[in-house]
C-alpha cells in the first residue's frame, strides 16, 4: 500500500508538488493524471526514492522511504518515463542486473528472465545491445526487467509512450493483471481513455496540489455536470 | 563561410550563455573556479622559475642539455595531445548526435569535418595552454624574455606545435576508419598502438640521454654551446626538437637563430592542416560510414547470445547486488571503444616506461644531479597516476547516465556503490603506481648499493597517493556528475574534471616539496659519507600521510553527498 501523507517538493523558491495526502490500498489501480509540469514525474521520483520530499511522509508497504528506503525499495517497482537503458547491455543483461540489484538468486532471475521474454515478445532482439533498440522495445525491455522480482508495488510514469498498439495492449493487460492479483499500481499516463479503461481510482494534480480524487464512479458523478467526458472534467479541473 | 560562421556564433553564445550562468550557485562555483585555476597558474609559474633556476644554477647543467630534455619533455606531450586527440576525436567526429543533425542540413562535410575538429581541439587544449603559458612565463622570466615575446612563442610556437600533433591525429584517425572495414577495427588498433609505442622506445633509445650528459660534459664549464653535433640525425625533422630550439636561441638572447625552427614549425603545421582538410574532403563521409559497419558487426543477436567472460547468466561467487554492478561497469567499459582503446595506450605507455628505466645507469655519483633525476622520475609516477585517475575515475559516476535511475532506485545503499567503485578503481590505480614505483627505485636500489630505502619510500608514496587520487577523482567526479555527458573523454576534459586535475598536480607539488629535502639529506649521506637521522624520513612521512588522508576525507564525504542529491 502506498501512503503520503503532507508531501511537499520545493525547487529552491518553485513548490512543485504542495502538501499532497494520498492512499493507495493493495490491489488498486491508481491512475495519476495532470497536465504537463503538474507535478506528477516528481511525485512519483519522490516515491521512486530519486527525490528527496522538502517536506512530508512517504509510505510504501508500511515502510517509510526516509527511515527505511531500501526495505520499502525491494517491495518496490518504478519505470521512468523516459526507458534509459545502459547502452552496452543487451536486454537480457539488463534483466539480469536488475534482478541481481533486487538481490534474487541467480536460478529464479533465469526463470523469470525467460518468462518475461516470452510474455513481452522480445526475444528477436533481447540479446542485442540496447544502443540499437528503438523507443518501443526500450520501453518494453524496462518494464519487462521493472516485474522481474514480482514486486508489491509498482510506480510507472508514463508507460504508453511510443508503444506500438500490440505492446501497448500486452503493457495495459500485464498491469491489469497484476493489480487483480493484489499489487499497487500507481500510473501516471497523459491518455485519459487508458486510465479511464485500466483505472479503479483517479487523481488529478495541478499546479502542485491534487485537485481531483475518486472512484470511476465518482468520476462518472462528475462527468455529468458538464458533457459527459472525462476531457471536459479534466480540462476544467486543470484550468 | 557564412553559414560556417553562422553556426560558430551560435556555438560561442551556446558557450557563453553556459559558462557565464549569473545565478548564485554559479558564480560562487565560478569565483572558486577562478580562484582555484589562478592558484594553480601561479604554482606552475614559480614551480617553473624555480626550476629552471634550480637546473641552471645548481646543477649548471648549462642551456643545451637543460633544452635537449625539454626537447624530452615535448616529445612526450606532443605524443600525449596527439593519442588523446586521436580518442575524443573518434567520438566527436564519428560518433556525436551534433555531426547526424548536421548530416541532415545543408552543410558539407567538409564544413562539419572543420567545426568538429576545431571544436575538438579547442575543448581538449584549453587547460593545456594555461598550463603550458605558466611554465612558459616561469621559465622565460628567468632568462629575461621581453613581455612581447611570451605571447609570441605562445601563439607561433606552443600552439602550432599543438595544432600539429592534433591534425596528425586526424589524419592518422581517419586511415584507421577508412581501412577498419577490410582489416578490422581491432587489428589496425593494435598496429597503431604498437607502431605508437615503438616510437616512443625508439625516441629514447636512440636519443640516449646518459651519452649526451657524457659527451657535453666533457665541454664543462663551456656548456651552454649549441651541440647539435651530438644530436641524432632524425631529431632535427621532430617538431619538439624545433620548440625547443626556438626557446634555446631566445635563452640565448640569439632570437633572429630561433627563427628558422618557428618558421619552420608554422609552415608544417599550416601545409598539415591543408592536408587535412583535403583528406577530410575526400574521406571523412566515406569513413563516418564506416563505423555503421564496424557497430553493426559488434551488435549482433548471435554474438550477445554467445557465453563470455563474466556473463551475467554464470554463477558467482559474489552477493547478487555486487555481482550485478561488477559485470554491469565491466561490460559497459570493455564494449565502448574509447575506453578500452585510451586504457591498452596508456598501458602500453606505462610498459614502455617501466622497461625504459628499470635497467637505467644513473652513473654519476653528483647528489644535486641524482636527487633532481629521483625527484623526476617520482613527480612523473604521481602525474602518471593523476592523469589515469582523472581519464578513468572521474568520469565514473557520471558514465552512469540517465540510467542511473535503475540503481537509484533499488534497495541499494549509495556508500556500497561509492564503495564498489572506488575499490574497483583503487585496485587499477594502485596496481599501476606499484609497478612504476618499483620500476623508477630500481635504479636507485642498485646505485644505493642495495639498500632499500627509496623503495620503501615509493612504495608507501604509491600506497597513500593512489588512494588519495582515487578518492579526489570519484569524490569530486560525483559532485561534478553530468548524467547527460556520455562521452568519457568530455567528462575528463570538463570544467570540473580541470578543477580536479588542478587540486591533484596542488597535492604533487606538496608531496614534492615535501620529500625534496630528506631526500637531497639522504643523497648526500650516501655520496658524501655523511650522517643521516631517520627522523628526518619520518616527519615528511607523516606529512604526506596526514595531507592524503585530509584528501580522501573530504572527497569521500562530497562524494557521498552527491549521491544523495536529487536524480
């Protein structure tokens, strides 16, 4: 379960992200959406354990991220929005070293390793350098190593970005299914049908401050007093 | 013309508008910048006063060999520009995302060939000038060079002289490219490295400095003649031979003698730049291309399915984080070319080095001359050192990238990884100044009738100066970091990579002046049977302990924080 509780991000005299509380419990799809420098890659690199909040709690799986970040890190997945792979690895490299760094034995990262090549369809070039893989199969090389260590949580920004439709539709089924299967998903994504479609709950940032959080039903309670559709909502709320 | 100089003004603006940043945290970085690089060019300058002083008038060495092994000196540096320029201009001609933009406009190659190479060598050399006017300045002031003079050799001199080694290096780059497709790209590298490495045995062999101490002594006290008759032939068609004439006749006060060697220099240098341009004219595309080739052929699905040395797929006896980083950084650094290349050179370098003076008769039994020849072979084992631990441990945080979020991220703690690499680091540097160290004492083992002093001494010295240097070098490296740089050799020649290098030749200075003293005490106990007190190896030990251990401190904890800050 994920839990922030006041969470301020300040750049020098810039509030990025200001005073936001949120729960997430087990098994929900969290879709986190706001328009571009809302704050929302930042939220998520304070989660990630890339940025230090200026003030506030972080919680992930009981395990706060300031006292305790690396119990909280191994339950823990992040994919960046930008796939940055180490260039001179090959894919199943890459996956390898991401398992070791999560401290699994080497016979389970093989498995795993396998299963996710096959799952992800990415075994034409998995054994290439990444230096050579377009914008998709980086994408789909970093999620695929995000889920090696089945993880209790996983933090993804952005994860559509140039995709081709197939690998999308295998990335949106792939993270469905986990959070059937009991993880936290908490999604970033500027495709407001994708969290429509995948989302059980929507948050929407603005300007630093978390100005919409509901249920899909809520959602639709709101949609109402305008035209019915989420982009209506969206935009006025992001105004 | 005009587009070429329409894209240089862009260039300079981009330029300027970086390195003269007006907010806070910039300047303060600036003003520490410049007080750091103006401390750094006064030492130069009076470490060059003082020993162009020291040789003149206490060994009396007299002008002629003083310049014959400036001669040596340039001879080295002209090797090095030319070998580093051969590197970083095989990533900024051929393998920049600038030069693919550019392709894709309406440049000719020959125009994109030209900013690329100037770029290069603009970026590459800067520190290099400084560097090179402070020891010029020191070293002129002595001699009494009028004011007019200094900018003078430093513009038809110094910088022709560098220009020269750099466009040898293009044109020896772009052979390489354009034959790497039949020969291969690793067999003519390793003919290049040998041919190089051969050049720099050959020079020495048969320049022998020992004879021509020998034979110019035999002329004392009238030592300051021009002996070119004890020159070997060849020597006369070297450019550092002709650097360093000029600066002999401008000693003597004979500048209308220094003029011939300048004009001769500039007329190579600017017949070699022309040769370039045609060359790059005719090649540089075709051999751009090559390297498409050349990356295709390493990149392939059957060759990264293969078991290699280190596979991630074999057991290790290692905890799986350590393990993954370990074969992580191994692979990342032995499938880059720039890397790999610039380490087996500067190896190649180091060997030829050690086998050059480990059988080396020091002969004469004079303490200033001996003690001068120790203090030299020991400031070049700490400079060999400082360089391999700029170019290969500074850039080493950076080199992580934008990728470093994949470690970031994961339950790692950063002093493991601080840790692991400057372990890693530490073993390389280490193993190196060990090897040199013995090397450079064997001779003086030999002349000292067995004892083993020195090599105590260079072995304590190689101890404490390689953990220092590796912990400035990563230290600082992670609170310079640039994630977005991917080049190695850019990172090594940045604005903070320059700062490091400074602070290290600082700590060469002081560990210089702090052994000189005992050293010249325990010189002349030996050839003049005088009493030598052993404490007096102790203070400068503790010295140089204590001074080492304030270094890795500090750098450790800056190292440590850097890590820390916002990804």
């Amino acid at each position: 379960m994920i839990e922030l509780i006041n969470v301020t991000k300040k750049f020098g005299s810039f509030t990025a992200v200001d005073n936001i509380s949120l729960t997430v419990p087990k098994g929900e799809f969290f879709g986190f959406l706001g328009p571009n420098g809302a704050g929302k890659t930042t939220t998520i690199k304070m989660m990630a354990g890339l940025f230090t909040p200026t003030a506030g709690t972080i919680k992930l799986c009981g395990f706060d991220t300031a006292t305790q970040p690396n119990e909280a890190k191994m339950r823990t997945s992040y994919v960046p929005d930008q796939p940055f792979l180490y260039d001179k690895l090959t894919g199943r490299e890459f996956m390898y070293f991401m398992g070791g760094l999560y401290k699994m034995e080497k016979k389970l990262i093989q498995e795993r390793v396998e299963m996710m090549i096959e799952h992800f369809e990415i075994g034409d070039w998995v054994d290439k350098r990444t230096e050579d893989y377009s914008q998709g199969m980086r994408q789909r090389t970093t999620i695929a190593a995000a889920l090696i260590h089945e993880p209790e949580i996983i933090i993804i920004d952005e994860p559509m970005v140039g995709l081709d439709p197939r690998s999308a539709k295998i990335v949106r089924e792939t993270l469905k299914r986990k959070s059937e299967e009991g993880v936290v998903v908490f999604m970033s994504t500027h495709s407001l049908p994708v969290a429509e479609e995948l989302c059980d709950r929507i948050g929407i940032i603005n300007k630093g401050r978390l100005v919409f959080v509901g249920t899909q039903s809520d959602l639709a309670a709101y949609k109402t007093r305008y035209d019915g559709k989420f982009e209506s909502v969206f935009l006025e709320l992001t105004k | 013309m005009a587009l070429l100089l329409h894209i240089l003004r862009y260039k300079f603006l981009s330029f300027f508008k970086t390195t003269f940043d007006l907010r806070a945290v910039s300047l303060v970085r600036g003003i520490g910048s410049l007080i750091v690089f103006g401390g750094f060019g006064l030492v130069a300058y009076v470490a060059s006063y003082e020993l162009t002083l020291f040789i003149m008038e206490k060994t009396r060495i007299g002008l002629f060999l003083y310049h014959r092994f400036i001669s040596m000196m340039l001879f080295v540096f002209f090797m090095a520009v030319n070998m580093g320029n051969i590197i970083v201009s095989y990533a900024t001609l051929y393998r920049s995302a600038e030069v693919i933009f550019f392709f894709t406009k309406p440049v000719t190659f020959t125009q994109i060939f030209l900013l690329k190479f100037l770029d290069n060598f603009l970026y590459s050399s800067t520190t290099l000038f400084l560097v090179a006017f402070m020891v010029l300045l020191g070293y002129g002031t002595y001699f009494g060079y009028p004011w007019y003079s200094f900018l003078g050799i430093l513009l038809c001199v110094l910088v022709p002289f560098m220009f020269l080694s750099a466009c040898l290096a293009v044109l020896v780059l772009m052979s390489v490219m354009k034959v790497a497709s039949q020969w291969g790209f690793r067999k003519i590298l390793v003919l290049i490295g040998s041919v190089y490495a051969s050049l720099v045995f050959l020079f020495f062999r048969f320049t022998n400095p020992i004879r021509l101490v020998n034979q110019v002594s035999q002329y004392y006290p009238e030592v300051d003649q021009y002996f070119s008759q004890f020159d070997p032939g060849f020597l006369s068609y070297l450019p550092n031979n002709w650097v360093a004439d000029v600066l002999f006749f401008f000693a003597k006060g004979e500048w209308e003698m220094a003029l011939p060697f300048a004009a001769t220099l500039l007329a190579v240098t600017a017949g070699m730049f022309g040769l370039v341009l045609f060359v790059a004219h005719r090649f540089y595309y075709r051999s751009w291309l090559v390297t498409f080739e050349v990356q295709a052929s390493s990149n392939s699905v059957e060759a990264g399915r293969r078991m290699k040395l280190f596979d991630f797929r074999k057991n290790s006896l290692l905890p799986p984080q350590l393990e993954a980083v370990v074969k992580k950084d191994y692979f990342q650094f032995f499938r880059e070319p720039s890397q790999w290349i610039h380490l087996l050179l500067m190896l190649v370098l180091v060997i030829v080095f050690v086998l050059s003076i480990r059988n080396l008769n020091l002969g004469l039994r004079i303490t200033n001359v001996q003690a001068l020849t120790y203090l030299v072979l020991y400031a070049f084992g700490v400079f060999l050192s400082c360089s391999l631990a700029l170019r290969f441990v500074f850039p080493a945080i950076s080199l992580e990238g934008k990728s470093f979020w994949s470690q970031l991220s994961a339950p790692l703690d950063v002093w493991k990884l601080f840790l692991l690499k400057f372990v890693i680091s530490l073993f390389f540097i280490l193993t190196l100044a060990v090897l040199v160290a013995v090397a450079s004492n064997l001779p003086f083992v030999r002349l000292t009738e067995r004892r083993p002093l020195l090599m105590y001494f260079g072995l304590y010295s190689a101890f404490w100066v390689s953990v220092a240097l590796v912990a400035l070098n990563l230290g600082f490296g992670g609170y310079f970091s640039n994630f977005q740089e991917k080049n190695p050799i850019r990172l090594a020649s940045s604005q903070g990579a320059t700062l490091t290098f400074l602070v290290s030749l600082i700590y060469l200075v002081t560990l210089i002046v702090v052994v000189s003293a005992p050293l010249l005490k325990y010189f002349e106990s030996l050839f003049l049977f005088l009493p030598f007190d052993f404490r007096m190896i102790v203070v400068p030990g503790t010295i140089f302990g204590m001074i080492s251990t304030a270094i890795i401190g500090f750098s450790v904890m800056i190292g440590l924080r850097s890590l820390q800050r916002d990804f």
